[in-house]
C-alpha cells in the first residue's frame, strides 16, 4: 500500500495526514528519548543488528545457489574423474549435468527444501532431498531412454554423479545445520515482533505463533492504548511496554521486524489511529485474522507460520533489495571517488586557503530510522560562524558564507566528501535528503510543519533524491516547500527501483544547472 493511499485513508478516518499541521502529541515525541515506560527490557539493550543483511530470504537463496552451483561443479569433475581422456566433455554432457542440476533445484524448492525450519532438520531435509535428487536422475534417464540418446552417456559417470551428489547435498545441509543453530541462538533469525492490543484475542495470537515452529517470530513485548482493566501488564508471558506512542519511541531504541495487531477489523478508527503514527516505521505491520469472523480467501492472507494475517505495510526495502542497493552504492560510489579525487583535492585546497579551518567538517543529520548519523561536507562557512545544527537555514547573500563556498553550496561541490559516509554504509547514493538536526521551516522544526514527515526515514538517506531532481532542491523555508520535498520523497520510497536511482544519478548534473535556491 503506498504511502499516499495511506494519506487519504487516513484522512477520511479522521487521523493525521501527510500534508497539514501537525501538533506536538503527533509527530514530536520520536525526536525525545522514548518514556520510561518503553525502555526496552534487557535483551533489546544487548547489541542486536539493526537490519541483518542474511535474512531468511537472502539465506534460502544463498543455499539454493550453492547447492545448485556445486552439483554443477560436481558433474564435471565427475566427468574428468570417470572419463577424462577417454571420453571429451561434449555438449550432451553439459546439457545433461545442467538439466539435473536444474531439476533438482526446482524439486528442492517446491519441496520446502528451502525453508528455515528444513535447514533446522537433518532427517526430514535428507529424505527430501534424496527424493529430489533421484526424480531429477529419473526424468532426464527417461529422457535419454525416448531420445535413444542413452548410449551416449557413461553409466559409470552417472553412478558416480549420483552418489556424489547425495554425499555433497548431506555434507552440505550437516554444516548448514550447525551454522543455522549458532545464529539462531543468537537471535539472527527471529523475527522480532511487537503485538498491539492486548486481552484474549493477543493472548491467543502469541500462542498461536509460539506454536508455529515455521514462523521464527520472538515476541519482544505487548503495547496498548488501553490503560484500564482490559490491559493486562503480562499477556501470554509477555510484559506491557506502553502504548502506540511508547511503541515508536522503542523501535527507534531495538530492532523490531514486525508489528502485528490483535484488534478487531471492526474497530475501524482505533486502527486508523494508531496506524497514522506507525507507518513513519520501517517496519512489516499487520493485521492478524486469527481471531476475527471474517473469512476471505486464502490468498487473500499472508501467513507467519500457521497463523493468517492481512498485509498493512511493508518495509519500502528488505532482503535482496537491501543487498542490490548496498551493492550499487558500493561499486558506484568507488568509482565515483576515483573519478573525482581531483576535483575533490581541489576544492579541498580552495577551502582551506580561501579562509582559516579545516577543509572538511561534520554535521550531524538524521538517517535511517532517525539514527543521528555525522554527515562528511567540505566547509562553507567561516569557522566562528559554523552553525552546525542548522538552526538559521542559509539565505541568499548569507554573510557567514565564504566566497568559496558560495560557490561549491551552488554547485554541490560541498556534497562530494559524502561519498566517504556512502562508503561508510549509513548513506546512499540516492535517497532523502538528511536534514540537520534544528532545520525549520516557517520557523517551525521539519516535523511540526508535515505529518508523516518521519516517514522519509524509512530508507537510508542519501546525496541526490527524487525531490532534488525535480526542482525542490535548496532551501526550505517556507512549508509549501517543505511538503513538496517530503511528498517527492515518499514517492521514491514507495517506488524505488535501481533503474529509478540510475535515472536520478543520470539526472542529477542537468539538476544542478538549477541554482535558484542554492545558496
């Protein structure tokens, strides 16, 4: 559901949107430190990864990959163990080992082979994948038998071939088996999830899931708006953290993968409510249908485990999207630096000569999930007049600006050390743009001037943006240009792509011949 469609549903529920007012109770609180009553309990304090990059998803991929690879490896090097020297490696061969290779993947895969709770067990892992292994050298010997093509073949090598393979597949899943048990236990795996709403209906849920070996979901707390009797500060074992509010302030303290919701779909505006402060998270949220009357199709559901639930939100970016995305910044941002390294010595010594301090200096900013990040920029200003959390916004013919950096603030010259904090992982090529910490606007900070405005924060920030390239680049002060820039935003989050961010980079030279409103 983009975030948008999320807006106008909102609206219409009577909750805040993204682009009026926003009072202090709605959107301020995650710029404090969370209440006491959302400290997070002392396993969320341990060090916990804020997004794993070998998530289940990326992991099931990772061993289907392997496993697929090896067997193909295998096949050759049975072929020169068997018949090297009699019998050359021709085409009917390769054709032969990639269409066993190939065959059984597939049979792995639509035998849950590669699912979380099949790495956890050898036994039944095994049996599937000797099952999958052997239709795979069934199918193609029946195929060699109706083609008259099997006294091309060597039986020797597929003998050799066929019992190499169940020796490389339990050798493989054996070691799987105890890398997955050491990460386990130390919580790589889990997903960890918050239940909002408490009473019978969550204690049923977190039963439910606890009951599921296949949803690897590790409960880390209860949280309700309800203070009276209804609430219970245990349910099914596990404590009440607070309310929806305490719920925001804790995901920006300890990791949390999902939210799932215990209420009723009938209690149509208490959700809407609550979902116009939780969906600035980058978080899954859902709805549970465990415990409701009403009955859609089973496609219609999702399911963690055994338990069906309704899709709300999900994370903007996860599993293989994170990897390609880290992956491009990586490569990119290398070449980048190579590229450029004299441009960026240049300006370097133009700073520094052109007045007293060093050439570089570091801002803090916000980034991923509000996480204060220090952001890299060649300075602009004279040192005694730094103002290092942007309190006043520069404005044209801003004094406390040097005559060099009147130049590389229209340019973005000043922009080009953030390629080291790319590098570094906590920004990206293309993204939101951070903004510092007392940025206002209309006099007012960012996030009293656009509801949702957190919502940004759901992906890394980054040096150019889809708002940047298409005109709102430079200064915000007034809220018109505030809203503008955060709703262009949303819509990359919400359509990210890397053809979009190549599209963007490719974009962002002409985008800087626009130099109206930098300064």
């Amino acid at each position: 559901m983009s975030a948008f469609g999320v807006r106008d549903l909102l609206d219409v529920a009577g909750a805040p949107g993204i682009g009026g007012q926003s009072g202090p109770e709605d959107q301020g609180a995650p710029m404090q430190g969370p209440p006491a009553s959302a400290q997070p309990p002392a396993e969320a304090l341990a060090p916990v990864l804020k997004g794993p990059a070998l998530t289940p998803v990326v992991l099931s991929g990772c061993v289907r990959g392997l496993e697929i690879l090896s067997l193909v490896v295998l096949g050759f090097v049975a072929q020169e163990i068997t018949l090297g020297g009699v019998v050359p490696l021709g085409w009917s061969y390769v054709a032969a080992i990639l269409a066993i290779a190939g065959l059984a993947g597939a049979a792995f895969q639509i035998s849950g082979c590669y699912r979380i709770a099949a790495f956890r067990s050898i036994p039944k892992s095994f049996a599937k994948l000797a099952l999958g292994w052997s239709l795979a050298f069934l199918l193609v010997a029946t195929a060699m038998v109706l083609t008259k093509l099997s006294d091309h073949y060597s039986r020797i090598w597929l003998t050799s071939f066929y019992a190499g393979g169940l020796g490389l597949l339990t050798i493989g899943r054996v070691v799987l088996f105890v890398f997955i048990g050491r990460q386990m236990s130390k919580g790589l795996f889990d997903r960890r999830t918050a239940i909002v709403g408490g009473g019978a209906a969550a204690e049923e849920l977190i039963r439910s899931l606890e009951a599921s070996a296949d949803s690897s979901i590790r409960i880390v707390g209860v949280f309700d708006d309800r203070g009276d009797a209804r609430s219970n500060d245990v349910v099914a074992g596990h404590p009440k953290l607070g309310n929806v509010n305490d719920l925001v302030a804790y995901a920006r303290r300890a990791r949390i993968d999902l939210i799932v919701f215990t209420i009723p779909i009938s209690a149509e505006t208490r959700i809407l409510q609550m979902l116009a402060k939780l969906w600035v998270l980058p978080i899954d949220i859902r709805l549970s249908a465990h415990a409701t009357k009403l009955r859609l199709r089973p496609r219609a559901y999702s399911y963690l485990g055994a338990v069906p639930v309704l899709d709300v939100f999900d994370k903007p970016l996860a599993d293989w999207d994170v990897i390609l995305k880290n992956v491009f910044d990586k490569v990119v941002a290398c070449a980048a630096l190579i590229a450029l390294a004299p441009v960026m010595l240049a300006v370097a010594l133009a700073v520094k000569f052109g007045s007293k301090g060093p050439a570089l200096f570091k801002q803090k900013r916000y980034g991923f999930n509000n996480e204060l990040i220090e952001v890299f920029k060649f300075r602009s200003m004279y040192v005694d007049q730094g103002d290092a959390g942007a309190a006043k916004l520069v404005t044209k013919g801003d004094p406390r600006v040097t005559p060099v950096g009147r130049f590389i603030r229209k340019t973005s010259l000043d922009e080009l050390p953030q390629l080291f904090n790319v590098l570094k992982g906590n920004l990206s090529l293309v993204g939101p743009r951070p903004h510092a910490l007392q940025a206002k606007a209309a006099n007012a900070l960012y996030d009293q001037v656009v509801d949702g405005y957190f919502a940004r924060h759901k992906v890394k920030p980054g040096i150019t943006g889809w708002a940047q390239i298409n005109g709102w680049r430079g200064e915000t002060d007034t809220s018109e240009k505030l809203q503008r820039r955060v709703e262009h935003d949303l819509y990359y989050i919400e359509n990210w792509s890397i053809l979009l961010d190549i599209q963007i980079l490719a974009t962002t030279p002409f985008a800087l011949l626009k130099t109206e409103n930098a300064y």
